[in-house]
C-alpha cells in the first residue's frame, strides 16, 4: 500500500509524550495482536475478506510487514539485500509468538532515536520514515477488522484508527482497486458511520 501524505517527524525520543504518529502505530499493533491472540486453534485454516487468504496466511502477512521494518528503517536496507529473507511461513508452530516477536521489532526500530527522520528506501522508492509508518498502521487497520470478521472477535475499530486510515488513504482511494489488492469500492448505506464508509471505500462488507 502506498500514500502521499505524512505527518511532520517531530522528536520520536527524549520526549515525555510519544510522537503521535508512534502513538497510532502502537495502539494499531496492539489491537491486532488482541486478535492473534484470540485466533483459537482451529481457527487458523478459517477464511478471511482477503481473497485465498486463511487468517494464518493474513497473520503471516502481518508478521512479515514488521520483519522488515528493521532492515529497511534502522539498516537503511534495499529491498534487493533483504531478498527473500521474509517470504514463505514465518508462524511457526506458536504464530502469537512469531507475532510478539515481530511486532516488537518493529516498534523498537520505529521508536529509535531519529528513526522517523529518516529515509526508507520502498519498492515504489524512496520514502520518509513517517510515510512508510502511516502505511503500516493502515495495513494494520484494515487487517485487525478482516481478521476480527474471520474469528468472530469484535469488529468495532477504535474511532482515532478509523479517523486516522480514512485519512491516510483518500488521496490514493481511487487506485485502490487497481492495484489488485482491493476489491471494487462498495456503496455504504446512507446511515454508514466512520467506520463502515471506511470498509466499504475498501471494498470490504461490513
């Protein structure tokens, strides 16, 4: 997923009140590792909104996206030195583990002195570190409410992450569906709160 807005970098250390796009990020990782963490056992071969994905391939994927997060914005890594390093299955026999895990890497790579100052280098190209974090907490987002759907957990997003993705993705809403990865927008329903007219700009069904 791409945008083409950020929030100003700000101090992301030394300061008594988190930068509030590390605030964001924090309270988006944390709403979707409730939900790995809800995922029962035999939940883990279940469907999800997200076409052919189980909710392991769709936790799979998420772990993934945090993998990256060090080499690329404390490393300064190309995509092309990273290679392959994060495809395949990467749960493992304990996935809510593999998910801590990953998560924790992430937010201590997004959280380091400077990081959010910096330049991370996309395979659309190069991207400020504040660009490249909103992404992620929109995927994460848009993620916990598909995961939520697959496990039966609650769906209701908190409304500062709804607040926040609407406004993170409507410069590109339009190019959404062409990128293969979003369904066609649907039409909310006249009464659609925040949260629905999100889902369904997304093509999802709430």
């Amino acid at each position: 997923m791409t945008r083409t807005t950020s929030e100003p970098a700000g101090d992301a250390s030394g300061s008594a009140e988190p930068h509030p796009l590390l605030a964001r990020h924090a309270e988006a990782q944390d709403l979707f590792g409730d939900r790995v963490h809800a995922v029962r056992d035999d939940q883990w071969g279940a469907g999800t909104p997200c076409a052919e994905w189980t909710v392991r391939d769709l936790v799979n994927h998420l772990v993934s996206e945090q993998l990256w997060v060090p080499p690329l914005v404390r490393d300064s890594c190309m995509i092309e030195e990273v290679g392959d390093t994060f495809d395949g299955d990467l749960l493992g026999p304990d996935p809510a583990t593999s998910w801590d895990t990953a998560a924790r890497s992430a937010r201590e790579a997004f959280t380091a002195p400077g990081a959010l100052e910096r330049t991370v280098h996309l395979s659309y190209g190069d991207t400020p570190a504040t660009a490249y974090c909103a992404q992620m907490i929109v995927d994460l987002v848009v993620h916990t409410w598909d995961l939520s759907r697959a496990i039966g957990a609650d769906e209701r997003l908190p409304e500062a992450l709804v607040t926040f993705t609407t406004r993170e993705i409507a410069p590109y809403a339009g190019d959404l569906e062409k990128s293969g990865l979003f369904a066609a927008p649907v039409e909310p329903p006249a009464d659609a709160d925040a949260q629905t007219a999100l889902l369904c700009l997304l093509g999802r069904r709430p």
